[in-house]
C-alpha cells in the first residue's frame, strides 16, 4: 500500500514508519456480522499488542480464521508470524477479541481468544521466550496447547473481554468480565512470574449486585470499563454502570477506585477502603464511587479509555451528547472535566512527562490523533486534531502499543483496513509509527541492555524540530537526572545524533544518560534518563569471599554485584538475599566445596536462571518451620547435595521450582539423621537424567514428570513421595529401597511405572503390578498409599481379532481404511509438519511397491483378515518422503455397535531407507470416549531399522507392536470413539535418500472379544404381503426397482420391525442401513 499525502499540523506528528502485519487480516461478512464486520481493533480489544525487550508482538485472526501472533526487531525489522491452526473461529462476533500479555518477570507470552460469555481458550508459551527473543525460532512449538484452565485457579467460563496489563513488579495481571452485559462482575487476576503460575484467592472485585432506580431501573448490571491500569505502582481502574443488555441508553455514571497492593484491596477517591477482591466486592451501593454523575438517556457509550501518571492523576475521555469527555483527577485527587469539539470512534489515551495527552481514534474512515496541551497548572487541556492518515482506511476504532509507549514514546497505532466489499473479504493488517514529542527517543544501546566495553558510541532518534543535542552521561542516575550544563555530568551540545565517550569508558559498571533537544527558538525539551551496563568480554569471575552476598559488592572480584555478560562460580558458601531476588549474572556454577545457602524463606523466591551444580550443593541456611524457595534452571554436571535442616525444634525445608537437568546425583541430606526435612521438587518439565538419593528427609515430587527419567534410591533413612494426580504409564527408570524399616515410599493415590525395583537385595517381578501391601510383605521397607506401582512393561494381552486395517494407501492425506469389522467404522488422515517432508502413495516406474510389506501380517498379528501381499501397484505402500523431520497419521475409530470392546494392541509394519530418514515413533491416543488419553510409548531413537540405500526385497519390515491393556481403560465402549495419532521422528544417521516406509496399520482386540455380527434382514408372506424383521432397531429398511440406474428409497414404516409391503409385478431389492 502506498500512503497518500497525511495531514498534521507542523511540529506536532511525524510519521516515522507504516508496516502491513498481515495483508489478509479477518473481517465479517456483512450478512453474518454481529456488532460489526470488524474484529481486529475493536475498542474491548485493548491490547492487541505488547513491546519487550525490543521486539513488539501482534495479535490477530487472519482471513482463515485463525489466531496469529507476528513479532518484528524493532525499530524496523520484518514481521515474523505464528498462524495457530489447530483452533478456527466460528462465529461472527466482533466482541470474541484476541488479546495478548507478556510477563516481564519470567518471559513468557499469553494469549487468550474468542469468547463472549464464554469458556476461556488460554494458550502460554514457554517460558523466557519474550526474556530472549533471539535464540527462539519463532513457531507454534514455543506455545501450549489450547486450555479452559488458569494453573491453580482452575476453569473459567462465562468470560467476555480479556485484558492482560503489566504490574510494576514484573507480573503479569489480568481483567474480565464473568457474566453478561447487563448482569456481569469485574474480576482480576495475577500471574506470578517467579512461580510460574496463577495466584490463587483473587477473582472478582466489582460485584453487580445492588440497586439502582433511573429510567432503566435494574437490581443487577455490570461494571464497562474505561480502563483498569497502572500510574506508577498505583492500580487505577474507571468504569460505568450498565443496568440492561438491551441498550446502552441504560449506561450512567463515571465511577473510580484504585488499589495500592496490586488489586487486592480497593479505596475509592476519597481513599476509604470499599472493597477486598475475593471475598468484600465494590457495588453500585459503594460509598464515593462516583466521581462526575452521568445520567441515562443521553449517549454515554460503553468501554472508552484513561490513562494514569505516577503521580496519582488519572485522565479519562469517554463520549456522551455526541462529542468526546474529557475527565481527569489531578494528584491530589480533585475530578474536573472538559468538552472536545469533536468526536470519533471509542479511542485510546496516552500521556507523556509534560502532561501532553494524545487521543488515537478512528473518524470517516481513517486514522486519527489528537493532542491535549495543559496550561501551566495543569487545570485544562486545549485539545486539538493534530494528524490524519489520509492514505488508507481505518475499519476498526484505533488501538496503540501502551507498552510501546512507555518505554519508547513511540505511538504504534493498530488498525486494518475496512474491507473491500461485504463478503467474508480479508484486508491489510497495519502498524503506524508516530513521534509525537520533541524528546529524543529510541537510544542506542537500548534502555538496560549490557554490551560489551568495545569501542562504545551512544545514539539516538531526535525528538521533533530539534537542532542540536545536549549530552549528560555518568554513573549515578539521581545526578543524571538532575544534572545541568554546569554539571560534571554535561558532555556538552551537538548537531549530530551519535557520541562517543572520549575518554573511551573502561569502568565496568553500570552508566546512565540524557539528552536534551534543543529547538530552533533555544527552547530545551529535557530528556528521558537512560541506562547502560559495561560488562567484559567473555569474563569469568570468581568468588573470593565467604559468607559472600551475591548483592554485596564485596562478594565478587572485580568489586561489582552481578551483571549480565559474566559468568560467576563459587568454591565457597555464597548467600542468597533473604528477600525475593534474582542472580543478574549470565551464569552461577558452584564448585566441589562450595554452597548456595539460599536465606529466603516464605513468598520470597530466589531466581538464578542459570546454576550449574560442578561438585557444589544448595543449603536452606535460616529459620526454623520454614521453606526456602529457588526457581530458574538447574543443570547437575557432577553429583552434588540439595541439604535441609532439622533439629527438636522445627526444620528447614527446600522447595524447588527450577528446571533440573543433567546426569548426575543430587541427594537429598542432612547434618542429622533423624531429620524430617522435605525437599520439594516441582517443576513438571524436569530433564534429569541422573539418580535421586533419599538420604535423609523426604523427596517429595510434586508429579510424575518432575522425577524426569532418573533412578530413584532410597536409603535406610530416606523417604520418597509422589504428589499431584497423574498415572505414570511411561516406562520410567530403576527404583531401590533400602531393607529398612526407617525407608518409605509413598506413592498417594497414584499408578507409578518403573523399570524395574529392588528391595535390599530382593528384586521385585517385572510385567507386574503392585499395591503397597504387596511390597511391605517382601521386606521391611514401609510402602504406602492406595495406589500402586507397575514395575517393567506388563504381559502382552491374549491375540484378538483385527477391527480395522490400513494396507492400501488410496490417498495422500486421507488414506481409507482396508478393512473395518463390523460395527466399526474407522477413517484416517495423515500430515507432514517441515517444509519438504510429505506423505506419499506413488510407487517408482522403475521399482513398484518399493517399500511395500509383503509377509501378509499387521505387525505381528496374522489376521484375519490377512494384510495384502501385493507389491506391485499403487498404494503399496504409505511413504513419509524426505522425512528428516516429524509426520504422523491419526486414525479415529468408532464402535457402533451394542458391545463394549476391550482394545488389544496397535500394529504397524515400518522401514527406513536411508539412516537419517524419521525413525523414532511414538503412539498417543488424542481423544476417547472414556480411553485414557495420553502418550502409549515412545521409542528410543531410531528404533526402525534402516536398509541403508538398499531395497533387494519388499519384506524387510520391523513388525512392530503397541499394546494397549497398559492403558488405564482401554475399554471402546458401545457408540464410543477413539482417536489415535501415530508420530514419526527424529532421524540422526547419514545418507541423501531419506524415507521412511509404513504399511499395515492395524487395531486389535484382546482375545475373546469381537464386534458382534450385523443384523440380519428376514422376511415372510402374510395375507400376500412381505413381512420384514430384523434384530436391530437401529437400522432401517430401503428398497430400490433398478440396481444399476436406480436410487435406494426408504419404505413407509420402515424404521421399526415388523414392516409390511405390497408386492409390485417388477423386481425389488431390500437392504438394511443404519439409521
């Protein structure tokens, strides 16, 4: 798109750059619109975009229907986007927004999508993607899959308008609607960055309750928001009353409060506490509410916008008698308002430092912004339209990237396109970006980034109508701030926009900056204080104090606390701080006699993103009855000792939330043998390797996926336990308990699968199942808990027959299925995930069914029915070609039948052609009636032999089997539906022709159990008429004259037996089908 002429007033607005996010961004047809044809921009969108660490995301539907997310670098690099596939929006509502957060604290990004009055759809991506936005390739593997779930808040429905903002501590806060318009609450929501999780004990704070007596009259409403957001570390949040859904004609009052612990309790502007959110709810009867009465009836319109500043103001602009309000607290809490000449859509208001406002909008058609300049006092603003984008359509109501704008004071503004007609018609997505001020933005290094001391110039954008640029820099922010021409800090004024410190700077440290513009009438416009870390070039740094504080300066050599771009380690102890804090070096590794003694205890979380564990261990060091907490990642290189605490009197718990890997042994222990101290270990995505030892105190695994695939030993005075509410049905690795009455395992109400276990010297049998009771008779050893522990894969189940079969490849995508028994129905379709894998059914010319399986069996299982040993026509064969990557089949079957049928096992015959082809495989079961739903198995890699380029045969397949009694419940029960999904993976061998080869694909029962027969159609005469019955009510009878040209009819009647028909002097033909 080329933009046409803009219009703006001089010095006021400068364009800086225009980006299409997606040419083909989803609008309504006007047929099918609810509210409006627009969904992307709408006004209950709010922040459809979110800026960290110098990229900004976008978030969207696209014109398939999908959720997209799209990152750039900023300030000007390409947009990168996720199209979410697995989810497609099916109605027309303009109100079903996506919104998008980023939590600061730990990196990750949350997005939230179509609802109105809804179940919530949440997907969270890893965590530090957004910390580290480099060293991610940006995908759809960075995400989780779609939940109704916040963590340990649990479900949440009837949700409408999701708004995800910022709190100054680095969580993550979150505002909805449960309820509909007119009977709605406000509720509010944190997610905590240091657990990783949703704070539990908050929810609604707005009730609707209450009532109210107007021209609408109504004992129930709901809370309109004009915005719900931070001015320093105060928490505003203005709204309406709307007392129907019928019509926004029942809309009246502007009303306010504000919170100062993080939205858990709220004064209103006189300061008196009305509300404690989760339990005592702000309501229409709260006393000071209202801050500028609005009454009904005259156009008050609903979700408009506010902005607040550090010092406790709060502007808020809604629209009513047909023109823009403008209404503002000052920081002494006093309400004013002001009327706008002029009006548009439902906006969204910024300020900067000087008290400028700016009003970004959509009217007759385009982009729009204006400005709002206080007079010295700051007790009106003269408002004015400063700018239009008069080259493209605005089909939405204007939104900008707040984010964006505090750290940058760039105004990206959001808007696509009206669409180009009234289908279903996709149109450009665009972001605009505007320097609206005479300050000089976008600094160079980036605001808090460590670079390296090489050489260092420092530059910048300039702010509007400069000419020349006046220079502060030193160590101190305060005198940064502060400084003036006559300051030490002052380098002095220049045309240019770059500077290079001279001397060179050589301190390590931490640097912060300023610089004024100066305009062609001498007037000075001061500058934002920015900051900047030298760090050295590959430096190591080693502790050479005990009893060190990482944030002490005295700690480390050279005299600085830890920054970024340093790796640090310890042969010492080195002490945490004993309140919430994280290790700011790029790496911690405590050497063999050194310690992290972490003095944290309580809420407080110790964060180090990156310990390594050479030798070294980690104490919980303070107070008795308490648990110290460290979260981040974990890597244990050589074995090494997590060491709590225990005397007569309390003990010192250790509960870690890191992600552990590595190889090694991490014991848990104690200086005191008697000790009952637990060592919490709960994050659920532990890659550990190595072997948990139980010396003394408790093990306790929040899940099964926190062990990861270590060895478990209990010693003679160690104690495991298993948490959480999961079935381990993955083979995991060895279990050995001490022959001691002093060592226990409890496994709570859980089914825990491990490779093999030992009691003492006594090894248990494999291919069992064991409850505790069984395991305490074979020793001392204490076992507890109602569950039970399977040791070693359990027996095959007895051959069943064969319910569905695939060995003739009819289609690419959506092969049939060979054959089905009867009451089951069975389809597949199959899909590649990299740029050039692809499945395939063609045969060469030269070579037919190369890589077929001839040997007649599915897998294992010989039938019947036999599989097809036919080997020289199309479809011989299913070919996952250039498979270096992932492909995978799902086959969902259905029973419909009467019978319940017991599943047996999973059959596939499989082949490589070269080693680097996809030979790792793995077997889920996506979907079931009432089938456990989860990973079966997974293969070690490359388990499927390879031919290593040679194809002298067409029956050199691995016959490979999956049974399926390992399954919790394996039952398919009678109209019930399985969904399985065959995954293919991993190839690590050398070699050019890469394919992998699958044939008969099959599903048996376990013996003994088979799909009962169909009915059948009987018939007799009775007074010259044919009398049909049959077994089953659930089919019907047709008949058809013709059965070449002719069509099946339904016969009058014939849906329930008996069934009586005139005979005709042609032939007829009768059939059953199910109804």
């Amino acid at each position: 798109m080329v933009l046409g002429a803009s219009v703006c007033q001089a010095a006021e607005v400068e364009l800086l750059q225009s980006t299409i996010v997606d040419d083909n961004a989803l609008n309504f047809s006007s047929s099918a619109a609810t509210f409006n044809r627009n969904v992307n921009g709408r006004t209950y969108q709010r922040f459809p975009m979110a800026t960290f660490k110098g990229y900004q995301y976008a978030t969207y539907y696209n014109g398939d229907r999908h959720v997209c997310l799209a990152r750039r670098k900023l300030p000007d690099g390409a947009w990168e986007v996720i199209r979410f596939t697995d989810y497609t929006i099916s109605v027309s509502d303009s109100h079903n927004v996506v919104s998008v957060g980023i939590c600061q604290k730990d990196g990750t990004i949350h997005l939230m999508f179509d609802h109105h009055k809804d179940d919530l759809n949440y997907r969270v991506s890893n965590i530090g993607v957004a910390s580290n936005p480099e060293s991610v390739t940006w995908s759809t593997a960075l995400f989780s899959s779609i939940t109704d779930n916040l963590g340990s808040v649990g479900s949440i429905t009837q949700l409408t308008y999701p708004t995800f903002f910022n709190a100054p501590n680095g969580n993550l806060m979150l505002y909805y609607r449960y309820g509909g318009s007119g009977s709605g609450d406000g509720m509010i929501q944190e997610y905590n960055g240091t657990t990783h999780d949703w704070t539990t004990g908050l929810g609604k704070f707005i009730s609707r309750s209450g009532s109210y007596s107007g021209a609408y009259s109504s004992t129930s409403r709901n809370p309109y928001i004009n915005g719900i957001s931070y001015g320093g570390n105060r928490l505003h949040v203005s709204w309406g009353w709307r007392e129907t859904s019928t019509t926004s004609a029942s809309n009246h009052d502007l009303n306010y409060a504000y919170s100062d612990d993080d939205g858990r309790t709220w004064r209103n502007n006189a300061g008196t506490q009305i509300g404690t959110t989760g339990s005592s709810f702000i309501s229409i009867n709260s006393p000071g509410l209202i801050v500028a009465p609005i009454p009904q009836n005259i156009g008050l319109s609903n979700q408009y916008t506010h902005y607040a500043f550090p010092d406790g103001s709060c502007h808020v602009m809604v629209e009513h008698n047909n023109v823009y309000q403008h209404y503002w607290r000052n920081a002494a809490g006093t309400w004013s308002q002001g009327t706008l000449s002029f009006d548009g859509s439902r906006p969204k208001l910024c300020g900067d430092d000087d008290g400028n406002l700016f009003l970004a909008y959509a009217d007759g058609g385009n982009p729009r912004i204006a400005k709002g300049v206080p007079n010295a006092g700051q007790t009106a603003w003269s408002w004015s339209q400063v700018y239009t984008e008069s080259g493209t359509t605005e089909g939405g109501e204007g939104q900008i990237d707040y984010s964006r704008w505090e750290s940058d004071r760039i105004l990206s503004f959001y808007g696509q396109e009206e669409p180009p007609n009234t289908g279903e018609a996709p149109s450009p997505l665009h972001v605009f970006d505007y320097k609206v001020s005479g300050k000089a933005i976008l600094p160079v290094p980036e605001n808090g980034a460590a670079v390296l001391d090489v050489g260092l110039a420092l530059e910048w954008t300039a702010g509007i109508d400069a000419t020349a640029h006046r220079v502060y820099l030193g160590t101190s922010e305060s005198a940064v701030a502060s400084a003036t021409t006559g300051s030490p800090e002052y380098k002095g004024e220049q045309p240019g926009t770059v500077f290079s410190p001279s001397p060179s700077l050589s301190s390590l440290g931490t640097y912060y900056w300023r610089i004024d513009e100066v305009q062609a009438d001498s007037t000075v416009i001061p500058g934002m204080v920015w900051a900047f870390s030298l760090i050295p070039v590959g430096g190591t740094v080693t502790q050479v104090v005990d009893q060190g504080t990482w944030n002490a300066a005295s700690t480390w050599d050279p005299a600085i606390a830890p920054m970024a771009g340093i790796d640090y380690e310890t042969s010492m102890q080195l002490r945490s701080p004993s309140t919430s804090a994280t290790f700011a070096g790029d790496m911690l590794t405590v050497l063999q006699g050194g310690e992290l003694a972490l003095r944290n205890i309580g809420a407080h979380v110790v964060v180090v993103p990156d310990l390594v564990l050479d030798g070294g261990n980690i104490r919980a060091s303070t107070g008795l009855d308490v648990t110290s907490t460290l979260a981040g990642s974990i890597n244990v290189l050589t074995n090494a000792a997590l060491v709590g605490y225990w005397n007569t009197t309390g003990v010192r718990n250790l509960r870690i939330l890191s992600n552990i890997g590595g190889s090694a042994e991490l014991r848990s222990t104690s200086s005191n043998i008697a000790s009952t101290h637990t060592l919490f270990i709960d994050n659920p995505g532990n890659s550990f390797s190595g072997a948990w030892i139980s010396e003394r105190g408790t093990i306790e695994f929040a899940s099964a996926g926190a062990v990861g695939s270590a060895d478990i030993d209990v010693r003679a005075n160690g104690s495991v336990a298993i948490m959480g509410n999961w079935d381990g049905l993955a083979v995991g690795a060895a279990l050995t308990v001490a022959d001691s009455a002093s060592a226990t395992v409890d496994f709570g109400s859980n089914r825990w699968t491990v490779a093999n276990l030992a009691i003492g010297s006594t090894s248990v049998g494999t291919g069992s199942v064991y409850t505790a009771s069984e395991l305490n008779a074979l020793g001392a050893a204490v076992f507890a808990g109602s569950g039970s522990i399977q040791v070693g894969v359990l027996s095959p189940p007895p051959p069943g027959v064969l319910i569905a079969g695939w060995d003739g490849w009819d289609s690419d995508t959506a092969p049939g299925a060979s054959y089905t028994a009867s009451d089951i129905t069975a389809t597949a379709t199959a899909s590649a995930v990299g740029g050039t894998e692809s499945w395939s059914t063609t045969d060469t010319s030269t070579d037919p069914g190369r890589g077929s399986s001839g040997d007649t069996t599915w897998g294992n299982h010989a039938g019947p029915p036999a599989a097809s040993a036919t080997t020289d026509v199309h479809g011989a064969n299913f070919t996952l070609t250039n498979g270096k990557t992932d492909g995978e089949i799902t086959l969902t079957i259905n029973n419909t039948g009467t019978e319940d049928f017991e599943l047996g096992a999973f059959h596939f015959d499989a082949v490589a052609f070269r080693p680097n082809a996809a030979r790792t495989y793995a077997l889920n079961v996506l979907a079931g009636s009432d089938i456990s739903v989860g990973n079966v198995f997974t293969s070690p890699n490359d388990a499927i032999t390879s031919l290593n380029g040679g194809l002298e045969g067409h029956d050199q397949h691995d016959d490979i089997e999956i049974y399926l009694n390992v399954l919790a419940d394996n039952v398919l029960e009678a109209g019930g539906t399985v969904i399985f999904q065959l995954e293919f993976s991993s190839g690590t061998g050398d070699g050019g022709g890469h394919h992998l080869f699958v044939d008969n694909v099959g599903i048996s029962l376990v013996g003994g159990s088979e799909p009962a027969d169909p009915p059948v159609l009987e018939y007799n005469f009775s007074n010259g008429n044919m009398v049909f019955t049959w077994s089953d009510n659930r089919f019907k009878v047709q008949s058809r004259t013709n059965l070449v040209n002719g069509t099946w009819h339904d016969i009058p009647g014939g849906t329930v037996p008996p069934v009586s028909v005139a005979p005709t002097n042609g032939a007829d033909f009768f059939r059953l089908i199910e109804q």
